[in-house]
C-alpha cells in the first residue's frame, strides 16, 4: 500500500490533526473546506499544535514546516480528483455528511476508499450516500488525533473485507494502533464507556459518595487516570447526554438511557468544564 495523497473533508478541531498525522507520515494531503478563512483557521490550529511539539522537543522546526508544506487546503470538490483515498471529519450532520460523500464518491475513482470519522452516526447508513459501499467504512480518531494512539475502524455491513485490511495498514503507517469493530452507535470504545458513566451519574444522583469521593474512588481503587466525572466534565454534559440519547433510540438498551439528574443538569444549562458547571467544575451545581 503507497497512498501518497490523501483527501481530507473539514479543516476544523479533528480534521487539522488528521491533516497533521498524514503529513508526519510522509503524504500530501488536500483539505477540502467551506470558506478561505476555514482552511486559514485550519492551518492555524495545526501550526500551533505543532509550535508546542517544537517547544517541547519532540519534532525540530524544520519538520514542522515540512509537515505544514504537505497540507494544501481546496475550496471545490473536484480539486480531490486523483486522490487515493479520502476522510470525511466535517460536522456532525447526516444530510450534510451523505450530500457531501455522494459529491466526493462521484469525483474521485470508483475503487477509492472513502471514509468517515463521525463519532455517533451509523457508518452502515452513510455508506448509501457513495458508489460502491464496499469502499466505504468508519476511520475514528479520538481527540486530540495527534496524541491519542487509537483508532476504530467501523466495518458497516457492506464494507470490504480488503478494504478492512488496507485500513489496519494505513492506521498502522500514521503510528495508531487500529482496532477493527463493528458498526454499533459508539463503535468500541463509547459502547463500553457511555454505560459506565450512565450507573456513575445513577450512584452519584442515589448519594453513594461525593462527586470528588467517586473520582479518587475510580483513580485509586480501579487504576484510571482520570475519575468519571472530571472525565464527564470534559465531554461535556451536553455532549454524553446528546450521545447516549442517540445510542439508546437506535438499541432500545436500557444501559443507554440517559439518567434522570442528567437530562435535567443540561436541561438547567450544566455543560461542564465549557462553561464551567459541571460534576467537578465551579459553580458546585450539583452538591
Ligand atoms: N471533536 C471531537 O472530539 C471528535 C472526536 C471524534 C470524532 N469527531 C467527529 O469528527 C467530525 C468533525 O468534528 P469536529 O469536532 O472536527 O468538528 P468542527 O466543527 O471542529 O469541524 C468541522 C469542519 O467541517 C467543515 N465543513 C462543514 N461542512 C463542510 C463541507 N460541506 N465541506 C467541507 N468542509 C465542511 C466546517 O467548516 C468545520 O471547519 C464529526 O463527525 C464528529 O462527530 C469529533
């Protein structure tokens, strides 16, 4: 496999690290936006990201400029013709994703994986907007993709099982470790954590413990490096409650439904550590 130019769909806080992670793995990348002043906005973001790589150490200046050099924004579809494969990280919304990838799937060559980083929607019903689904599967980085060493490849009904096995390569070559799972509403890593911190939110709203005694109780006691509701906070209230929501209308599972102090904290305008109420956040909202 030598992909060396890779299309990318949004410039905003996932698409600028992707664009990073492509281009310190040697390719060109285009990167495909609404407005000058989106891919500008863009370029912004990943030069700082990688100012702090320099000033830390662990990239030199004159690789930062290379890896900036590599990543050219576009502003027309057809600019991504010739591509050899392509990411779709533009925002969360299934019209505009499917309008968006059906445009792409007719631009770029019929064989061209085509991919989607959407973090809540079925990667299997996005599949339908392109031509040939079988080249059609999820690429999920986690935030921030620079840092974060995971991603999820979402096999959706029809995706290849060839195309399954470029992505492992690909994940490989940009320095993540894949991790291939099915198309279920938060893939592998959500499906695991939107239950857990549905019971966490149960205990704390039942007054098993503090909200600070159920952190240092999941740090120390289970070994994670960050307690469930400082780990909420930084979500985002709103953010989970939107996700296991949507999880819990697509499965019916009762492990999904959201809790009743959390439809009610955002109801009440918690968000968390955005706008500084949250579990652990100013404000003692909930305490
Ligand atoms: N932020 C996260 O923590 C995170 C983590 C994993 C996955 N995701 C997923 O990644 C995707 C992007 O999320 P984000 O946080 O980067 O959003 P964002 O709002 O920061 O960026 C989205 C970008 O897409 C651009 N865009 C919108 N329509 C476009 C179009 N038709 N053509 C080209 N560009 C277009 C916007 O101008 C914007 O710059 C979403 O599907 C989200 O669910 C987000």
């Amino acid at each position: 496999m030598d992909m060396q130019k890779i299309g990318l769909l949004g410039f905003g806080t996932m698409g600028a690290g992707i664009a990073q992670l492509i281009a310190q793995s040697g390719r060109d990348v285009l990167v495909l936006e609404t407005a000058q002043e989106r891919i500008d906005a863009g370029m912004v973001f990943l030069a700082d990201f990688l100012s702090g790589g320099v000033a830390r150490g662990k990239i030199t200046e004159a690789d930062s400029e290379t890896i900036k050099g590599r990543v050219h924004g576009v502003l027309e579809v057809e600019d991504l013709a010739g591509v050899e494969l392509v990411i779709e990280a533009v925002t969360e919304n299934p019209a505009a994703k499917k309008s968006l990838l059906s445009k792409v799937s007719s631009v770029v060559g019929a064989d061209v994986p085509i991919l989607t980083n959407t973090s809540a929607l079925s990667v299997t019903d996005l599949a339908t907007s392109v031509e040939n689904p079988g080249r059609f599967a999820g690429l999920h980085f986690f935030n921030p993709a620079p840092l974060m060493k995971i991603v999820e490849i979402v096999r959706a009904l029809e995706t290849d099982d060839g195309l399954v096995e470029t992505l492992v390569s690909f994940v490989e070559s940009i320095g993540k470790e894949p991790i291939v799972v099915k198309d279920r509403p938060g893939f592998l890593v959500n499906w695991l954590l939107m239950p857990y911190l549905n019971d966490v939110i149960q205990a704390y709203d039942e007054g098993l413990a503090t909200a600070e005694d159920i952190d240092v109780a999941v740090r120390l006691g289970l070994g994670h490096k960050q307690g469930p509701l400082e780990l909420l906070d930084l979500i985002g209230l709103d953010v989970h409650h939107h996700a296991t929501t949507s999880a819990y209308g697509a499965t019916l599972d009762p492990t999904f439904a959201p809790p009743p102090l959390l439809r009610q904290l955002v109801a009440a305008g918690h968000l968390g550590n955005k706008n500084g109420k949250g579990f652990r956040t100013g404000g003692k909202v909930t305490e």
